[in-house]
C-alpha cells in the first residue's frame, strides 16, 4: 500500500497508517490534489459527504494510476444523518459521489449525543458492512462513554475512532482505552495547526534529526501507534509530509513533546457538539 506501514484492524482489514485528509480542500482543485497525494504515495484517502468534495476525491481516484483495489478510502456519515434510513441513504450518495462499488472504511462523523441516534446508526452500520457496502466500520469524535454505550448496545466493536490529536491535546486516556479494546486512534488535526512547531522539543529533534517541525510530529503519532491524516493541496508539502519513514525520535523526545500536551482544544467537544 504505497510508502507507509500499515495497521491491521481487529477486523483483519488493514488500513495505511499515514494517509491524505481532505478536509476544507475546495470541490474544484479536490481531484488534482488526491490525485497528486496518490501519485506521491500515499495509498490512504481521508474523506466525507460534509467536506463537499466527495466527486473530487472520485475524480482523483481515477485519474491517478493506481488501481482501486490498491487504496484505502474513507467517508464519513454526517450529523443530519443519523439513523437507520438517513445513515444508508447516506452511504449511497457516497458510493455514487465518489464513483465506487465498496467503501475501505465508513464513520459516523460525530456521536450528537443530544439527538440520540448514533447507536441506530451504528446498528445500520453494521447492516450495510455485512451487505458488503464498506468493509470496515468505525467512528469519530466517540467519547468513552459513547463508544462504551456501542459496544455493550451491539457487541460490535468499532475498528477506529478518529479523535483529534497533536501535541497540545494528546488525549492519552482515549489512546489507553482505544488500546484496551482493539481500536486504533486516528488523528485529525494532527500538526495541530503548527501550534507547536516552534517549542523546544519540536525545534530540538527537528535539529537533530534534519527534519521539519512537521515531519518530527507526524514522526511522534506513527511511533504512538496512531493513524494520521495530514492535509496540504501542495505537492512538495505532500511529498514532504511522506517523507517520514527514514528516521526516528528518541525515547527522550517522546517524552519531551509529552510535556506540551496543555488539553487544548482546536475542535468541538465532542460531548456537546451538534451543528447540524
């Protein structure tokens, strides 16, 4: 699957560990983009129906040369859609936006707690992989208590919750419960909005090591063990964002950028987030 490693879900999928998020990459140069990640590449495509680029992310697929079966894709249910009817309906449109028989992985986009459906969503979730419509299922944004309700509700585990994660918000009891029950962390926001590129943990190993700030970070979430989506439209940004395999931070600097986590926030929380 391309330069990255690979992490194998509970599922026996596996799925890229450093993939290419499309999140706020305009419709119109959507296609160039993926299709450049993926000539870079990256073999993981990050997606969703709300970033309204879903025909793009098809468009690239196809205009790169690499078969289907050798990329990973994700999509994501969004909030107006939960529930058993709106949540499959909602898969659909994704098959036909994006141009492809089956999804790699589907998410429910955020839990909405206050409207209460996720667990009937996740439930039609699970109707549409055994139809074969994805072959993984997963969430994003879940809390503990969230995905604790799930998985008691269905006995169905979810292969990955992607939570957001850098830096300044390394949630370690998410990634310790995620652990515990076989769920890989995927990160969104991953660099953190370049937040910390100038702290000195950051700073010191992109020194020794030659690298960027950028790279040192998405180097710190491949050694956690999480998945990681970071986004440029800017091919050599692309390239250099890959380019990650080829060194490896210290138990020190680990421990060193563990010192920047200050809980803060660049999203929502999830417990009380529900724009619809």
């Amino acid at each position: 699957m391309g330069k990255t490693t690979t992490i194998k879900f509970h599922d026996g999928h596996e799925m890229p560990q450093l993939g290419f998020g499309i999140w706020q990459v305009p419709q119109e140069i959507a296609g160039e983009a993926v299709k450049s990640a993926i000539e870079t590449g990256y073999r993981m495509i990050d997606g969703a129906y709300l970033y309204m680029n879903e025909p793009g992310l098809g468009e690239g697929v196809k205009a790169a040369s690499v078969p289907r079966e050798d990329l990973f894709i994700t999509t994501k249910v969004w909030n107006t859609d939960h529930g058993r009817d709106k949540a499959r309906a909602s898969v659909e449109r994704s098959l036909k936006n994006i141009g492809v028989d089956q999804l790699d992985l589907v998410l429910i986009h955020w839990p909405v707690p206050s409207q209460d459906k996720y667990v009937e969503t996740w439930k039609a979730f699970i109707e549409m992989r055994d139809e074969g419509m994805m072959r993984s299922i997963g969430v994003s944004n879940f809390n503990k208590d969230h995905l604790e309700r799930i998985i008691a509700e269905t006995g169905e585990v979810p292969v990955l919750n992607q939570i957001e994660v850098n830096p300044e918000l390394q949630q370690p009891d998410m990634r310790a419960f995620h652990a515990e029950h076989d769920i890989v962390t995927q990160a969104w926001t991953p660099l953190g909005n370049a937040r910390s590129f100038e702290a000195d943990p950051i700073v010191n190993a992109a020194k020794r090591t030659g690298k960027s700030p950028a790279q040192v970070i998405i180097r710190w979430h491949l050694q956690l063990g999480n998945a990681v989506i970071p986004r440029s439209v800017k091919p050599h940004r692309q390239a250099e964002n890959l380019d990650v395999f080829d060194f490896t931070l210290t138990d020190a600097e680990i421990e060193a950028i563990t010192t920047l986590d200050v809980g803060l926030r660049t999203g929502p929380d999830p417990s009380v987030f529900k724009m619809m």
